[in-house]
C-alpha cells in the first residue's frame, strides 16, 4: 500500500462522472496488497441501493494470486436490504471465532465476492487497515535486485 | 488521498503509459469519500498543457452518489493560459470543507483549455471518527 501511517482510503481516485458505479452483484473483486499491515474491517460502499434482496458479501485473504489454494476467511458482511446509495456497510475482521485484526503481507490479495442477490445494486470495496512498521530487508515478501 | 493519517494522494496507482493521460476539457469526474474527512484544497494535475485558452475548474461536494440535490460549492479555479504539464493548480475553499462517507467531490472541467489533459487533485486530512457512532456506516449483522 502506498501510504504508510495511513488507515482507510479516504477518497478515491477519480473517475468520470458515468464510470463511478462501481460493481453489480454477482462479482469478484480483488484488492493487492503491497505493504504488509493489519486489517481491522472491511464492507461495501454502496453506489445504487439494494431493493428488498438482501446481500452477502463473502472477504477471503489470497495468499497466492488469483489462487484460493490456502486462502482464509476474513468475513461475512450481511447487506441489509433497501440499504441506501452513500453508506457504507462493514464488519470487523473474524479469524474463526475471534474478532481480531488479520495480518495482510504483502503479494496477498483481498478477495470481495458479492453474492447474486441485491437487486440493482452497485458496490466498492472498502477496507479499513494499518501498516504494520515492518523494512523490506527482512521480509521474505520483498526481494531486493542485484 | 487515500489514508488516514496521510494528507494528499502522493503516488497514484499505476496505469499503462498510454492511459496515464488523464481526461480531457469539457469532463465530470467524481471522486468517493470513503471516509470522513477534512478537505483543505483542491485542483488539479496538468498532463498536457493548456493553449492559450484559459480554463474554469469548478468542485462540488455531492452528498448523495449521481445526484446533485443539496450538493454544495468547494471552489471555482481558474486554470491559467499556456500552464505546463506537470504542474498543479490549486485553491483552497474559504474554509476546511467538511466531508461525510458516501459523498462524491465533483470536478467539472468547462470546455476551455484547448488540448489540456487533466486529473483531479485533492489535500485532505481524515477525521478520527468511530464507524460504529457514525450514521454514513451501517454494521453488518
């Protein structure tokens, strides 16, 4: 992640004013990490509100990219129906049954997988995370060029 | 911007060289606040330069996504004659602007400019704000 001391993302890049709906149900959507830190929530923005279809939105953690080969759980947000366009939906992160912080290295991915339910909706991820102080020299996440 | 504790988007993502233009004159972009936070200044990011037609860049606060129904002014900035590539221009509202999760900053760019590409640019500094007392956040079940 680019911003160490950084938290949330605050405000997204931009985009043009027709392109900003973001995802309809029924998709996967992956976000890199490039910055070993510690995940304490994650949700949806939503951008078109659910009719009366709630929703799932199921978060793993991808070790290896574009393979579920040892992923985990991180969470299960519930999207309420009728859930109105500007709010976010989000829960804190889960290892088994303990509401604790999942430690994200860096080259994980974190996977977001609506579920065909929602309606009309349209979502972004969104994340809540802190960068762990950790150097490049001694992580086996990083290696350093000749 | 992206992070809290963080103050502007220092380096965005990466793109392909070819699609690193950004957008041209006579363009709407939105940008989502994914958090609260407090907004300084704005402007934007000049890719390609402008002619010798200057240009108008006006920012809006929307407080509901697509919609401009109690949308509110931030600034109105004037991008000058023959502004080269690479620099940005900027403007500070009268006063911090006061931004709320789920709203959108509106940069509309008037058809001025020539053959100006742009990108949106922003200063803000998050607010230390709880999700769970925060009306723009829903917890899940």
């Amino acid at each position: 992640m680019a911003y160490t001391d950084s938290k949330v993302q605050c405000i997204r890049e931009g985009e043009e004013d027709a392109a900003t709906l973001g995802f309809a149900k029924n998709k996967t959507v992956v976000l890199e990490v490039m910055h070993p830190c510690d995940l304490y929530a994650v949700g949806a923005l939503i951008r078109v509100a659910l009719d009366t279809d709630a929703a799932v939105l199921t978060v793993t953690r991808n070790i290896l990219p574009r393979s579920a080969v040892g992923a985990t759980a991180v969470a299960i947000v519930t999207i309420p129906t009728l859930t109105p366009a500007g709010k976010i939906v989000y829960k804190k992160c889960h290892i088994l049954t303990v509401e604790a912080p999942v430690k994200l290295n860096a080259g994980d991915e974190l996977k977001f997988v609506f579920a065909d339910n929602g309606g009309g909706v349209y979502w972004k991820p969104w994340f809540e995370a802190y960068p762990r102080p950790e150097t490049m020299d001694n992580n086996s996440d990083f290696i350093k060029s000749a | 911007m992206a992070y809290t504790d963080s103050k502007v988007l220092a380096i965005r993502e990466g793109e392909e060289d070819a699609a690193t233009l950004g957008f041209v004159r006579n363009k709407t972009v939105v940008c989502e606040v994914m958090h609260p936070c407090d907004l300084y200044a704005v402007g934007a990011l000049v890719r390609v330069a402008l002619t010798s037609e200057a240009a108008t860049l006006v920012v809006t606060r929307r407080v509901t996504p697509y919609s401009d129904t109690d949308a509110t002014a931030v600034a109105s900035l004037t991008i000058p004659t023959l502004t080269v590539a690479g620099k940005i221009v900027w403007k500070a509202p009268t006063a911090p602007v006061k931004l709320n999760a789920g709203d959108e900053l509106k940069f509309v760019w008037a058809n001025t400019g020539g053959a100006v590409y742009w990108k949106p640019w922003f200063e803000a500094y998050p607010r230390p704000e709880t999700k769970d007392n925060n009306s723009d956040f829903i917890k899940s079940a």
